[in-house]
C-alpha cells in the first residue's frame, strides 16, 4: 500500500515539475528537458528528478546549469501549487 502511494506522489511531482519547466521557468537555458523520473524519500524531504536533456555536450552542461540555477524557484513554485490544489 505504502509503495503504491509513494508512486502515485512520484508520478504527481513529476507532472507538477514537468509543467512549471515548461510554463513558468523564463531561463532561455531551460529547453528541451524531459522529466523522465522522480524518485520521493520515504518520508518526502527529499525529491531526486532525472531529466532528460537535448543537445550537444555544451548545450547539455547549459542546460543543467540553468536547471541548478531555476531549483529554489521550482521548490516555490511546488510548493505552493501542492497547497492550494
């Protein structure tokens, strides 16, 4: 039973993350990623996302940073979107 809710909140995250990438990230940086998983701490205070990203070797290393720079703002932006819905 356990399990079986952790995925449902993993494919959730994944979702939610994969939207506020494509919608509300403005970093030119930030294109071209996939969320392709989402791996949730048992007790859910801590998130690893794997992504998938487009491009060449440099395109890819941009991509990532941009992805690094955009992470406290995809915390708020989670954060308060799993509040209100």
């Amino acid at each position: 039973m356990a399990a079986h809710r952790m995925e449902r909140v993993n494919e959730q995250l994944k979702r939610d993350i994969s939207r506020i990438l494509l919608e509300e990230v403005k970093d030119p940086r930030v294109g071209g990623v996939a969320v392709t998983r989402v791996s949730t701490a048992p007790d859910l205070t801590l998130a690893r996302i794997f992504v998938h990203v487009q491009g060449d070797e440099a395109e890819r290393k941009e991509t990532m940073k941009g992805l690094r720079a955009a992470t406290a703002f995809m915390r708020c932006s989670n954060a308060s979107g799993s509040q209100s819905g």
